[in-house]
C-alpha cells in the first residue's frame, strides 16, 4: 500500500512539473524574460555589470523607475522584468533595447506598443535618414500640419524619457523659453513641443529638430537663426 502511495505521489509530482514546464513554455512574458535574461547575460559577460553612478547597480524602486522610464513603462505594458530591460538599456542603449524587442515572440502582450515606443525614442538623436524613416507613412501633403506631427511625435519622445514640463500654459512657456516663442512665432508650429524639446534636449536639440523640418515649411532657416542667437545671449 504504502509503495502505491508514493507511485501515485511521484507520478502526480512528475505531472505538476510537466504542467509547470508546458506553461511555462507556452506564457509569451515568460519566454520573453528568458530571452531578455539571456541578453542581459551576453552584455554582462562583455561589459560588466549594469550600474548608474547616482545610484549604483540597478533595482525596481522608484529612483530606477524615474532615471529608466521608458524601461519602466515597456516593464508596465509586457509585464518584462524591469530590472533586466533598464540594465540593457544602461548597457546597450536604447538601438539595442529595440533589437531585442524585434525578437520577442507576437503574442507578448504590449509588443506592438513597445516596438512604437522604442522606435519614437530614437527620434531624440535628430538624426534625418531616421527621420525620414519614422515619419514616411505620415501624411505630408500639408507641410504645416506634417512639421506639427513632427514636432508632436518628437516631443513625446523626449516626456516619454524625461517627464513632462512643470508648466503647460502656453503664456508661461512664452515667458521661460523664449527661444521657443520665437520659434513657435515664426513656423506656426505650437509651442508646447517646442519648449519641451528646448527643455529636454537644449538649444542644441532645438536647432536640430528645427533643421530636420520640411524645408518648404515657411520661417524654418529664421527660427534656427533666433535660437542660435538667443543661445549666444545665454552663455
């Protein structure tokens, strides 16, 4: 009897282990993380650990979640390990965080929104072939309401980072960031975005988004003019 008892019990353990292993296959945000832990490996293997100098090796806290918000909120929609996608991110940059993400399987919830996000961020480097790339499905008939669309998916990138600005009021934005007045003022471009990539990314991010523009887009090579000059008077 008692021999029967523990067949029946090891064959039952067995099962449970089966079944803990068939789901741990089939789970997309399971497969996933061993993917992104495999990925973590190679570039510790290769780089060292990940780790920031503010805070030193990275943790899920709220310090880590602020310094790595778009880690963060890819964690937030995949349910993907924070930890392993911020230490990616620190590691290989966000070129490789999105190369990774091509490889994680269809049916990770939040995939799609994920790639979209990772794609947008490389909007902040200005760079224009990649520009030209991200934005080659918009509509661009009107250069006015396509520079907008520029300036609006550029921006996000950068709050998607960084925050949002202290101050939304367009009458404020005018009086803290009148390289962004100027700007706005000459393209009729909004001043919003304009002022949350001055405050995000500089005079220097200004000027680089402001070059990447439509070159029909009225007032553009103007703009660029007054932010380099008021760049010179904030020396």
């Amino acid at each position: 009897m008692n021999s029967y008892i523990r067949t029946a019990f090891c064959f039952l353990a067995a099962m449970a282990l089966a079944a803990s292993a068939f789901s741990q296959a089939t789970d997309p945000v399971a497969r996933s993380n061993e993917i992104v832990a495999e990925r973590l490996t190679e570039l510790e293997n290769q780089r060292g650990p990940a780790e920031t100098y503010t805070y030193g090796a990275i943790t899920d806290d709220e310090n880590n979640r602020e310094l790595f918000r778009v880690a963060s909120k890819i964690s937030d929609l995949t349910g993907l390990d924070f930890v392993a996608l911020a230490s990616i991110q620190q590691l290989g940059g966000e070129v490789d965080l999105y190369a990774l993400a091509v490889t994680l399987p269809n049916d990770l919830p939040g995939k799609d929104e994920m790639l979209q996000i990772l794609a947008r961020s490389r909007l902040r480097h200005f760079e224009p072939p990649y520009y030209e790339a991200y934005f080659k499905d918009f509509p661009q008939e009107d250069t006015a309401a396509f520079s907008q669309a520029m300036a609006n998916e550029t921006w996000l990138a950068f709050r998607e980072e960084y925050g949002d600005l202290s101050v939304t009021d367009p009458e404020e934005l005018a009086e803290k960031y009148p390289a962004a007045k100027k700007a706005a003022d000459l393209t009729g471009l909004d001043i919003v975005p304009l002022a949350g990539i001055l405050a995000t990314g500089g005079y220097d991010g200004l000027s680089k988004f402001l070059m990447v523009l439509p070159e029909e887009l009225p007032g553009k090579h103007e703009a660029i003019g007054e932010v380099a000059e008021e760049r010179r008077k904030n020396r």
